[in-house]
C-alpha cells in the first residue's frame, strides 16, 4: 500500500474501478492487506504481549491486570524500566512515533503536505533542539542509565513483534526509538499543558505601552469569587480558626 493512499482515495477507486478492476487499483494493496489469514495487516493484529521480557539488564515479569494494564516486576531497576519500554511499544509504538514526528515536524514525510505547516511551526519552535539540550543533562544523571534502559525495551520490542497495524495501513516502518526522543515527549507533555503565546504578548505589551495597559489588556479573570493563588489572599495567622467541618 502507498504512502499516499487514504480510505477515500481506497474508496473511490473501489466505486470507479469496479470489483473486477480492483486488481490494477490501489484498493487492490488494501484488500491484500486484510486478505484472510495472510494478509499483512492479519499478521500485525495477531500480537500478543510475552508473559516474561528478557534483556541484558535482567529478566522481568509482565502480567495485565483486569483492566489490561501491564504489571511489571523485576530484581533490578534497569531490568523494570526495560520491561516497561516494551510494553508500551507494544501498546503504543504508532501513537509514540507520531507525537515525535509532530515534534520533530517530520509528520508530513507520512502524511503529505497536509501537515506541513505544522511541521514548520515545530521546526521553528526548536522542540527537538531542547530535547537533545536536555539529554545532555540527564544522561549525565542517575537518570541517564534508566531512560537507556527503557530506550533498549522499546527497540526490542520495535524489532522482536509484528509492527502495530497502523504502520502496514500508512506503509511504512518506525525508525529506532532514543534517548532524545524521549526527552522530546517531555517536551511535548509540556508544551500540551503550558503552551501560550499569552504571557509574551503580555510581556511585550508591558515593555512596549506600560504595566498599567498591559493590566488593562490581559486582566486576571476567575470564573469563581476567591482566587485560588493571587497573591492578595488574606495570610493565616496563628490562633485563626479553621472553618468547621461538616459531621
């Protein structure tokens, strides 16, 4: 299956060529993939978790429990964080290489140009730089072993089972799994639940025009009476009573 086959590209193929014209059509790759028993996308659905992970840091144990979460135990820390690294390549490996790949802003050499202006504003932003940047820091930590570790377990894994289904659908394969890129997740975490232009526009405004606009412009809004953390709060003092609490 090509790269730049989607479901409606497979479908309209399937509508213009007919059932005896999908032989010379894309959708042919598609229903290739999914032929039963030997298709491709057969074998990558046939996955199934090893109860034992062996690695050069040690054996480890893998049980799910009733949810389906991977319980892993180990004799050393390292043999644990390699456990857990192929777990979650076997359960996440296509989502972990496409958040990497929005950071990164490398999306579009999968997705087509879709993505590019995405992949420039990544690009820009200089998420992968920081990574490494950090990196530096942290393999020099105790950190750094560990993070290796896990990296080791997501490449076994990687190399060891069937790649995820998504992969035989788009038609390509992940490149190995390191340290950077984890840190590169860290970013993206990050930059998820902190990501905002607002305070430099603040910033700037205030630089520019003063605090007095700047507060007039960006005010502190509460969708409740009493801030939380503002600063103003009122300080508890010693002999204050607490507010009593409900039997």
């Amino acid at each position: 299956m090509t790269r730049d086959t989607t479901r409606r590209a497979v479908l309209a193929s399937a509508l213009a060529a007919g059932t005896a014209g999908l032989a010379t059509s894309d959708a042919a790759d598609l229903l290739d993939s999914f032929a039963p028993l030997s298709g491709e996308a057969w074998d990558a659905a046939d996955r199934s978790l090893p109860d034992t992970v062996e690695s050069p840091h040690g054996p480890a144990a893998v049980a799910r429990d009733e949810f389906g979460v991977p319980q892993v135990s180990a004799d050393s820390e390292s043999a644990a964080y390699f456990a857990v690294g192929y777990c979650q390549a076997f359960d996440r490996l296509f989502a972990m290489d496409l958040q990497r790949r929005v950071m990164r802003g490398r999306l579009s050499e999968v997705i087509g140009e879709a993505t590019l202006s995405s992949d420039e504003f990544n690009v820009a932003m200089g998420f992968a730089e920081a990574a490494e940047a950090t990196w530096e820091v942290v393999g020099e930590s105790r950190a750094g072993p560990l993070v290796e570790a896990f990296v080791d377990g997501v490449n076994a894994a990687r190399s060891e089972l069937p790649l995820p289904l998504e992969f035989e659908l788009i038609g390509y394969e992940p490149e190995p799994w390191t340290p950077v890129d984890s840190m590169l997740m860290e970013k993206q975490i990050s930059w998820t639940l902190t990501g905002d232009f607002g305070e430099l526009r603040r910033a700037l405004v205030a630089d520019r025009l003063g605090e007095g606009r700047a507060a007039t412009l960006f005010p502190t809004r509460y969708d409740h009476d009493e801030a939380i953390l503002d600063g103003t709060a009122e300080p508890v003092t010693e002999g204050r009573s607490a507010p009593s609490t409900p039997p």
